[in-house]
C-alpha cells in the first residue's frame, strides 16, 4: 500500500486560515498503477496554515503531519502539532488503513511551553519514536531543544532530551534565518535498533543540520539540561567570578556494552574568562536512587585533556527532595590542578539548578 497525507488548512476556517484545519489520508492499493481512494481524515486541527510562536516569529507552527506504516501489525502511525496549552505533539493511530484514527497527546508540558515540527519512525518490534522541537527548558520560550519520545504501554510515552545545547532563532538572535527559522521539521529513521535524528540547530551562530544516533538504553540514564547560578570560588583562576553557567548531558548504556554512552557539556562565560567543557568519552555512570554520578574525559575551550566528576540529584525520585541538582568538577589530567567546582570544599552536595530539567530513570 501506498499512503499519501495531506494538510486542510482552510478547514472549517475563514482568512488568514490560522484557527482551523484537518488532517487527511488516502490509500491507494498496491499494483502497478496508482489508484487512491477516498480521503479519510485522521483529526482536525486548530492551527491553520500556521501560527507564529516565540521560538518560530517568521516561519510560525503548521500542523506539519508525519506519516508511518508498520507492516507487522498493519497500522498506520501520524505525528503533528496542534493548539492547546501551547503548541502540543500528538499522536494517532489506525488499524484499518486510515478509515479511522484514535489520538493522544504525546507529553502535555505543564507549562505554557510550545511543541512542534514532529518526525515519526517506528521499528521492527512495532515500537514509536516521535522527535521533536520543545520549548519547555526555556524560561522565555525562545530556545528549544529537540526532545525524543519512545512509545510505552498503551498510549504513554518516555521522553528524553536529544540535544546537549540549545538553539534559539527567536527575534533575540539577529543571525537567524526570518524565512525560514528551524525549518519545517526534524527528521528520524530506525538504524540497527537505534534511532537516527537529523535536525535544524543555530548553536554555532549559523543555521547548521545536525545528525545523532540515539540508542536504544539498557539499564539506568540520566538526561538534563539548564542553568545554575555560579558561585564565588568555583573558578579558581579567578575566585571572585560569579554568574549563569549552563550545563547539559546526558548518560545511558547501550545495549550489551557495559560502557556508558552520551554527551556532557558545561559553560561559564563571564568577561574574558571562560570555561567551555565538552566531553570526550566516559569511563563510569552510576545510579543510586535520586542520585546520579558520573566520570569521564573531556575537554576545556577545545583543547587540552581534562577529567571530570558530574554529580546530579532528580528532585522528583524518591529522596530527592524536590530539587534538582547539579554538580560539575573539572580537572587537568597533566597537572591535576583544578579548574572548576561549582561546589568547592563540598563533599559531594550538588547545587540546586535555577533553570531547567534533570531526570534519572533507574531500571
């Protein structure tokens, strides 16, 4: 079979468009000429041609539908964003070729943050995945990161941050694109059991694509990203420097590897002094309840060889104390002086965060 999607955007709508649509979807059985036949559709919409957000000021937010087939259980899976406490991904499914759907939202923010530009895949064991854009680490709703959500039993989903750093093409940055912004949507295809994501990013001052592999977990993972308040003494080149310093990571275990995989990525700037840290391999990851620790390799403003010893609590676990927490120290591995600990004198005691999201699954 051979599906064709398609965007009613002047549905049930009147000019500029930008309140009502509908999702539709057409099959054309398999053979040697294309026949479609007749049009169903998959949910209506609240969005229009398109509606401009923080995070998108030129291009705006269509429903940008996403489409999947999954021949071990003949369903038909879709992706697309619509309108209700913010920009919201949804979800719908059909199991009798497209003639009807039932759809779920996908991960409803508790704020008033904005999802958007969804791709789907699904895999041989008819598992979901869904990328996308999400604004709910921002305080402004300027930045987004691109988020990832796994499909779980009945219709929930596990999410996770894809992207280390963030990326804003809002009216703040005057190096973005105002046709186009972040484009039209990211984009996600299964590889071996894992996931290949391709996405828009203006983290390097230009409008770049950016491609990850995600892996598919096994075992505990840790994901988080934001902003602490960056003590005096942490920096102890120059121990008066205090400011915002942001962080993001991400630990898990691919599976039957017993060496922890992701991406650690610190940032203090403050005047002529910077700490920019990026790291390079890890050597362990490891999970206590509402506390996660993790060592590795890495680098500091592109150079040198560095360890470091990340420390993070999940306020929402069980003994978390309602808190997220954070903890980063670095250390020169030639001469083992230290260059930063936004913690210092601390045992082990994280920072609380002022911005953003840490999160721990234990398996």
């Amino acid at each position: 079979l051979v599906y064709v999607g398609w965007d009613e955007w002047g549905f049930n709508s009147s000019p500029p468009y930008n309140t009502g649509g509908r999702l539709m979807i057409a099959p054309s059985p398999s053979g040697s000429r294309l026949n479609f036949g007749a049009a169903q559709e998959i949910a209506k919409t609240g969005i229009g041609f398109a509606q401009t957000i923080t995070a998108m000021p030129e291009k705006g937010v269509g429903p940008n539908l996403a489409l999947v087939a999954d021949p071990k259980n003949d369903r038909i899976y879709a992706a697309f964003t619509d309108k209700t406490n913010g920009m919201r991904i949804r979800f719908a499914r059909s199991g009798n070729r497209g003639k009807t759907w039932q759809a779920v939202t996908v991960s409803d923010n508790p704020s008033l943050s904005d999802q958007f530009s969804p791709a789907i895949a699904v895999d041989s064991d008819s598992n979901v995945k869904i990328t996308y854009y999400d604004t709910v680490l921002s305080s402004t709703a300027e930045a987004v990161h691109v988020f990832m959500a796994r499909s779980g039993k009945g219709d929930s989903f596990d999410t996770e941050r894809v992207t280390t750093i963030s990326s804003n093409d809002s009216r703040s940055n005057p190096l973005r694109d105002y046709t186009a912004n972040l484009g039209d949507r990211t984009a996600a295809a299964m590889t071996d059991g894992d996931v290949l994501v391709a996405w828009t990013d203006t983290r390097l001052d230009s409008e770049d694509v950016f491609v990850s592999v995600v892996f598919d977990p096994d075992g505990e993972s840790m994901t988080g990203s934001g902003k602490i308040l960056s003590p005096a003494g942490a920096f102890p080149a120059n121990p008066a420097l205090t400011g915002k310093a942001e962080f993001g990571f991400d630990a898990k275990y691919r599976k039957h590897s017993s060496v922890p995989m992701g991406d650690t990525e610190f940032s203090f700037v403050a005047g002529k002094f910077k700490v920019k840290f990026k790291s390079t391999s890890y050597d362990q990851f490891v999970v206590a309840g509402a506390t996660a620790q993790l060592k590795g390799s890495g680098k500091v403003n592109g150079d040198g060889s560095y360890t470091f010893l990340l420390t993070v609590i999940d306020g929402n676990q069980p003994g978390g104390g309602g808190v997220d927490r954070f903890r980063i120290k670095i250390v020169n591995s030639t001469t083992g002086v230290l260059v930063y600990d936004n913690t210092p004198g601390a045992s082990a005691n994280p920072q609380a965060i002022t911005e953003g999201r840490i999160k721990i699954q234990n398996n």
